[in-house]
C-alpha cells in the first residue's frame, strides 16, 4: 500500500488547547506535522468536520502560536484518537510550525 502521506510525522507528545466552543478543552498530541497533528480526546473526539483554534506551544519557552484546523477522521483502532488538518496556515505560522518541527526532531 502507498504512503499517502504528504508531510513526515513526528512524535509530540504535548497537550494542545482547543479554544473553540466557548472555553477550553485540552488533547494530548500524538505527533505532529507541517500537515496538522494526532491527537487523543480524554472521552468521545469532536466530530469529523469539526473547525478548531489549536494553541501550539514549545515546551519550556513561552513561545504559543494560535493555528486553525479542521477534524479530518477518527482513529478505527483506538478510541478518541482523531487527527486535525492545519487551515488557513498565513506565512508566521508556517514558520513557526516548520521550527516547531525542527526542534522537535532534534530532540527526539
């Protein structure tokens, strides 16, 4: 079976905040990617199609970025496994997320 993958995953193992639905929820990130993360729902994930404000922060710098995404499938084999597509990426977060990568990759 062919990769479909366009971007390499990597492993990151952070809690993401989900800022939409009037408050904040917190999921526990998988990996990650340019391309948008894996991420775990402590319960039942949002639904495919969902829009969500992702808050991406570097661990121990205080370096946050604010990304929107879009649930794009739930995991088959393990429940509240779901990944998010990054949307409407402008230049600044493309960047921090191919730095956000990089320095993940080198620690890993």
């Amino acid at each position: 079976m062919a990769e479909r993958r366009q971007f390499a995953r990597i492993p990151y193992g952070a809690w993401v905040e989900d800022e939409t639905a009037g408050g904040l929820t917190f999921y526990m990130a998988q990996n990650l990617s340019l391309g948008g993360l894996l991420l775990n729902a402590n319960g039942s994930p949002p639904p495919v199609g969902h829009k969500v404000r992702l808050r991406l922060v570097v661990e121990n710098e205080s370096r946050v970025m604010s990304v929107q995404g879009e649930v794009v499938r739930h995991s088959p084999s393990t429940p509240g496994e779901f990944a998010v597509r990054f949307v409407n990426l402008d230049d600044a977060r493309q960047t921090f997320l191919r730095e956000l990568v990089r320095e993940v990759s080198e620690n890993i």
